[in-house]
C-alpha cells in the first residue's frame, strides 16, 4: 500500500511537472517506464516479494520525472529512465522468482502434508486392522471355550445317561433305548406294578427329567396263549398302566405315547413256559434327543 501511494506521488508530480512547463519534457523510454511502474504497482506480487527492488525502481523513477520536470537534456531524462525501467523490470522478475518458489514451497508442503495424512490413515486402519483381529481373536476363544464348556457338559450329560440307563438295564436300537418291564414285574394275568417294576420306572422318569428332549413310546405285548382279544386287552391295560404311571411321577402325558401289539412280535419262542415269559413284557422306547421314534411297521 506504501508502494502505491509512492508510485501516485511520483504520477501526480510528473503530470504536475507537464503541467506547469510550456513544452513537457519526456522520451519514449520515460512513457515505457511509467507505464511499467503502473503494471508493478498493480502486481500485487511484487509488494509481497520485491519491497526493496520496487522501492528503488520508485526512487529511480522520481530522478527520471525530476529531470524532465527540470528539462534536463533528452539524453540526461532518457539515461536516467532506461536506469528505472530496468530497476522496475528487475522487481518484477524477483517477485515472480520469489512467487515461483514460494508455490513450489507450498506444493512441497502440501505434498508432505498428503503423504503424512495417508500414513496416519495407514496407521489408523492398521491399529483398526489389529484391534478387529484381537477383538476376532477373544470372540473366537471365548467361543471355543464355550464349545469346550459344551462339550464337557454334554459328555457328562451323556456319561450320566449312559449310567442310568445301564442301571435300568436299557438297549440301545435304531429306534432309541428300550428299557423291558417283563412279565414278572406285574402281578399274575394282570396290569398292576409290583415294586421291583415301579422302581425301575421311577429310574427311566429321572432320566427323561433330565433330558427334556426325549420322549417315551410304551408298547405292550403278550404271549400266544388265550384268544387274541384277551391278549390285546392285557397288553393294552399293561401299557396304560406304565404311562400312568410314569405320568404320576412327572412326566409330561405330552411325551409319552402308548401302542398294544398283544401277542404280535414276540421275541422268543411260544412253544415253552420261558419263551412264553419273555413275550409278556412292556417295552419302553426312550427316544434319541431331539427325534421322533419311528413306528414298528417302519423297522426292518
């Protein structure tokens, strides 16, 4: 700004110089350097990066308009604004100098600045990368000890049905495990319980409390002798007579399901009394977890 009001000082005292003298005195240099000094004050450049080469272009200059105003000779005027067109053109070439290398200044910085911003981005999703991992890693552990945790309790899960049904003396089919109420655990020809065969239903009742995905089958049979109805009666009242009372110690009516065969399917001869014995029985059918038990007609 300093600048500029300098340079319209020098202007003014030219035209002021012009004004006051009969015949102005100028040359072409002086007119070209005037008019090269306006072009530098307007270049907002060379007031940021010549201050100094511009203000000796401004004093340079002055002499020049001094001498015309003086009407020194045209040779004197024109020496001295040869000196200040060059002084004005040497301003203009350090600040477009200085300019240049202040954007390439800035470039660099700007440069620095983008590769720093893509390795602190590098480095966040690196640290994001590594805490996913972690985070991947400890949901992965706690899983597998989870499963470990499963595992162990469905193994002594399974350890401790494998116990109980061995006490009860169950087999293991296709069908699920089937635990016999033989002949000998009802009263003679009829469909009472004695203790012996409540005691072992009271077992096959804890079992399923403790495996609610399982449900029963009761399935009663006899032997050939007598007719065919009575046979199915007394297999029928046998099998009601275990539901029942497998439902009174606690077990949903919901998961046991009852089918008399009478004297279809025996599992021994009924030419002999012990033939005979073995074909009146109650076969309870504990399913495997999770699945239905499949119909006798499907078992091959």
């Amino acid at each position: 700004m300093k600048n500029r009001k300098s340079a319209v000082s020098i202007l003014a005292a030219a035209v002021l110089a012009a004004a006051c003298a009969s015949a102005p005195v100028t040359t072409p240099t002086l007119d070209q350097a005037r008019s090269d000094f306006v072009s530098a004050n307007n270049n907002p450049q060379v007031s940021t990066y010549a201050p100094m080469e511009f203000k000796q272009a401004s004093e340079a200059l002055d002499q020049a308009n001094q001498a015309a105003a003086r009407r020194e000779s045209l040779s004197d005027v024109d020496r001295l604004a040869y000196v200040a067109k060059q002084r004005i053109a040497t301003a203009q070439e350090v600040a477009k100098a200085k300019a240049a290398e202040a954007n390439i200044a800035d470039a660099s910085r700007q440069r620095d600045q983008v590769r720093l911003e893509a390795r602190t981005a590098e480095a966040d999703r690196a640290k994001r990368d590594a805490e996913a991992a972690q985070a991947a890693a400890q949901q992965a552990q706690a899983q597998a000890q989870a499963t470990m945790q499963q595992n162990a309790a469905l193994t002594e899960r399974a350890a401790q049905l494998e116990s109980l049904l061995n006490d009860i003396q169950a087999v293991k089919t296709e069908r699920g495990y089937v635990v016999t109420i033989g002949d000998v655990l009802f009263a003679t020809d009829q469909a009472t319980l004695n203790p012996n065969g409540t005691s072992t239903l009271r077992k096959l009742a804890d079992v399923m409390s403790q495996n609610p995905n399982r449900t029963v089958l009761v399935e009663g049979f006899t032997d050939s002798t007598g007719s065919a109805s009575h046979n199915q009666d007394l297999s029928q009242r046998r099998a009601e007579a275990v539901a029942t009372a497998l439902g009174q110690m606690g077990v949903a009516r919901d998961r046991i399901s009852m089918k008399a065969y009478g004297q279809a399917f025996p599992v021994a001869s009924n030419d002999n009394a012990s033939g005979r014995q073995q074909n009146r029985r109650v076969e309870i059918v504990l399913s495997n977890e999770g699945a239905q038990i499949p119909p006798r007609a499907a078992m091959r």
